[in-house]
C-alpha cells in the first residue's frame, strides 16, 4: 500500500471513528438538516445513516420552520423497515398507540402530541392517542389566557410529567420552555443592545408588557410603552399586536430583556423647536396638580409647568387644584423651553402681549387709569392695592423727585400707605402688573426686568425659579 492510499484509509477510518452505529429509542440527538423533500427532512446526525424526520412536524400555519443548514434538535424514535433511522421532535400519537409509547415519551422526556378536548376542574382534559391526560391550568401556556375557550379543540406537544397507570399529567408550557431556552441560545449570538427588533405583544400587565421578539419574551415598563403618560396600557397596545421595540439591556445570565417602545419611535424633543416656539399660544391637557404647580400635556411625551405663582392672576394659591382641574383642557403660553434639561415653562397667558386679567370678576387693562389704595412701600418701590384681589407695582424709576432727596422718605411723604393713589396700568407680565404715574415717560425697562427675576419676597410676586431645581420630569 502507498502512501497516498495509506493516507485514504486513515482518513475514512478516522471519519468513521466517531460515527454512532446505535441508538436508544427516546435518546436526543442534535444533527444538521442536510436536505427536504415533499415527504421528509434529512438530517446529518453523525451516523452511517442521515436521520429522517416527518416534514409535517415543521410545519407551522402552512409554513416550513427550517432549511438546509440549519441544526436542530430531535428525538430517536427506532429504525424503519429500509433500515433508515427514524427521528421525531414530538411524538404524533394514533388512536391506537399503545402504554408502551407513552412510558417510552414520558421515560425520554419526548414531547407528544395531544388535542385538548374539554375544560374540567382545576385544567384541561388532554386526549393523546386512546388515552386520557390532565394538563392543570397553569401549565397550558406560558402565559395562560383568561379565556380558556381558545385552547379547547387546538392540538400541541406535551411534556408527561407524571404517568402511573390511569393517572396522565402533561404539560405544555414545559414545551414551550424548553423551545423558548433553544431560542434563546440561537438569540445571544444575533441580539445585541441598542437593537431595533420587531416583536408581537404576549401579555400585559399593570407593570408593563411582555414582547416575543422571535421566541424571547422582553418586557417593556409602563413607562417605556410611549412618550404620552399612559394609565392604562391596553389604551395603547393589545395582546397579539405588532410593535417595533428597542432593546435596552440584556441580562443572559437572568434570562432578563428589557425593551422600549418608546425609544424605537421619534424622541418628540428632536423637533421641539419646530413645533412649538416661545409667546405662541398652544391648547393642553392638564396632566398633574401639584403645589408648586400644574403638569400640562401639549403634545404626546411634551409636558410643561406653569409655575403656582402664574396661576392665581395676582392672588397666592397654596395649590393648583384651586384654578385647574387634571385632564381638563386650556390655552396656554410658552414661556421658555431648555432643551438641555427638557423642559418648557408655559403660562396661562402671553407674557409678552397686552391684555385685561381678570380675577374674580375684577379686572384690569394694560393702558387703564386706575385709582388705587398703597399698600407698601419697597426701596425699590410703591405697591398699590388695585382691586380686591390684585395688587401693582409702581416702581421707584417711574416716581420722579427732584434734586438729591432721601427716595425712601419722600415716598413715604408723598404717598403714605393707606392714602389713595391715581395710577396707569402700564404693563401686565408672567401676571405681575407694572404701573406708572398719570404723565410719567417710559421708565428704565431694565429696572423692572431686574425685579422680576430678582425679587424673592413671599408676596403676589414670587419667582418660580427655585421650583425646578430638585424637580424631574
């Protein structure tokens, strides 16, 4: 013998070394689908023969399940009569099967196959072959449907968890675990974080939803279902529907998904500064009263605060609810909008246009000579009682005084408090109401501004500048 056949021969007898020539009925067995025909599926099983498989058992909604290539798992079911060896994934019963076949599936641990024919107490009634079986509630699925009518006259594979003479308990959710383990183990060399997948919605509950995203459930928390609030998840999504999810961690070692519906979508914030711009007025929902405040909705996952101080028109409210109500719809302004922090301050009226406010039936208008009762007097300036309910500020650049007088004393001189006072409305702002004297020219603009977003006193004027800094939205 030469080399070159000596070669041949270690090589077909190390080929051979590792085939198997035997195996034990209900032994599993992994191989690779090496060809389909009308009838069967070849597998590659490592043997002196290729493994046969009924084509009808990868068959799903009309569909085949597999291809060539592709490795898959089965069970050894004995040798047909041309010597081939036959493989199963789940048991088929006939009529006539015997207690030989299902001791053989319930020893082995092969799935078998059943019709659930009747509800009884505590599960179902299972018919496989001649034989009666018992699957409890809890194990007809994954996720057991509240209605039990739809698994009635359906067929699936079942795990015999328990067979002693007459006494048959299956389960098909152990099936369906096990298909789901199998699918995970393809899944982790293919789903990574970040990954935008389609999935189908299994079950909802008040927490969240449970997404098969191609054999893996992910659950996706109620607050990443949408960017709008959601109080009710099955207002958005149902059981069965297709959604588009995002994938924001994978624990493989918990067998833990976490998902986003949300974050698959348009982040609303991208286009912010299109939709919504600053003195324009938008319709909203009032999503949540709080003290410092009302929440309003205007647009899906955009909510903005109008601070507890724009909401009284002049008057202190100690909480929103006292004007607003939550889900009520109003016109409001916006006033600013962070994009860094996400945030928008609204207001229920323009802070930058004219008007008459209006509180309690009492009004007054930008341009209106009023006569007015001083209230206080501020080193930077006259408060004046205007209504019941509404105050002004005549601030000390609006107050001419000749010469270089003590500024404080002559306000005290000239407009004692409790003494009338003949004022113009000159500017209502964020409803802080600005006044000046009959005759007076523009005052230093920059003067009161400075007030505004400086004064601090716990009066009608307070700044709604502390209220974001520990808030998240």
């Amino acid at each position: 013998m030469n080399n070159t056949d000596s070669n041949i021969q270690e090589l077909i007898t190390g080929s051979f070394a590792n085939f198997k020539s035997s195996f034990e009925p209900g032994e599993k067995i992994r191989g690779v689908v090496s060809s389909i025909t009308n009838a069967n599926v070849f597998v590659d099983i490592n043997a002196k023969g290729e493994g046969v498989i009924d084509k009808n058992e990868f068959l799903k909604d009309g569909e085949l399940t597999i291809k060539p290539g592709d490795e898959i798992e089965a069970y050894f079911a004995g040798t047909g009569k041309g010597n081939e060896l036959l493989l199963t994934v789940s048991l088929k019963m006939k009529q006539e099967a015997n207690d030989d076949t299902i001791q053989d599936a319930y020893s082995a641990g092969i799935p078998i196959e059943g019709k659930v024919v009747s509800e009884r107490n505590g599960g179902f009634e299972i018919k496989i072959g001649n034989h009666s079986g018992f699957c409890p509630y809890s194990q007809i699925d994954l996720f057991p449907s509240a209605d039990k009518s739809v698994y009635i006259g359906h067929r699936f594979s079942f795990i015999i968890q328990e067979y002693t003479g007459d006494n048959l308990v299956v389960s098909r959710r152990k099936c369906l675990e096990n298909e789901k383990n199998k699918q995970l183990d393809e899944q982790k060399n293919t789903l990574n974080e970040g990954d935008i997948v389609e999935g189908t919605v299994t079950n909802i509950l008040s927490f969240g939803a449970f997404v098969d995203i191609g054999g893996i459930d992910g659950l996706v928390p109620i607050r990443e279902i949408s960017w709008k609030k959601v109080k009710q998840i099955e207002d958005v999504i149902k059981p069965q529907s297709k959604v588009t999810v995002k994938i924001l961690k994978i624990e493989w070692e918990e067998n833990r998904i976490l998902l986003s519906i949300k974050q698959a979508g348009k982040n609303p914030w991208d286009d912010i500064e299109d939709k919504f711009h600053e003195t324009k007025q938008y319709s909203g929902i009032v999503t949540k009263l709080m003290e410092f405040g009302a929440f309003v909705a205007i647009d899906d996952g955009i909510e903005g605060l109008i601070h507890i101080s724009k909401l009284g028109a002049g008057k202190r409210l100690k909480h929103a609810s006292e004007v607003l109500k939550e889900d009520e719809t109003i016109q409001v302004y916006v006033e600013s909008i962070d994009l860094e922090k996400k945030r928008i301050s609204l207001a229920l009226e323009n802070p930058k246009q004219g008007r008459t406010l209006d509180v309690e039936g009492e009004k007054v208008t930008i341009g209106e000579n009023k006569t007015g009762v001083v209230e206080d007097i501020k080193q930077y300036g006259i408060f004046v009682k205007l209504t019941s309910a509404q105050s002004g500020l005549l601030h000390i650049s609006e107050i001419p005084f000749e010469g270089h007088v003590n500024k404080i004393k002559n306000m005290y001189d000239r407009f004692p408090p409790g003494s009338e006072i003949n004022v113009i409305i000159k500017n209502i702002q964020q409803n802080k109401i600005s006044l000046t004297l009959p005759g007076s020219n523009d005052s230093d603009e920059d003067d009161y501004r400075e007030f505004l977003a400086n004064e601090t006193d716990q009066g009608a004027f307070n700044s709604m500048g502390n209220a974001f800094e520990n808030l998240k939205l």
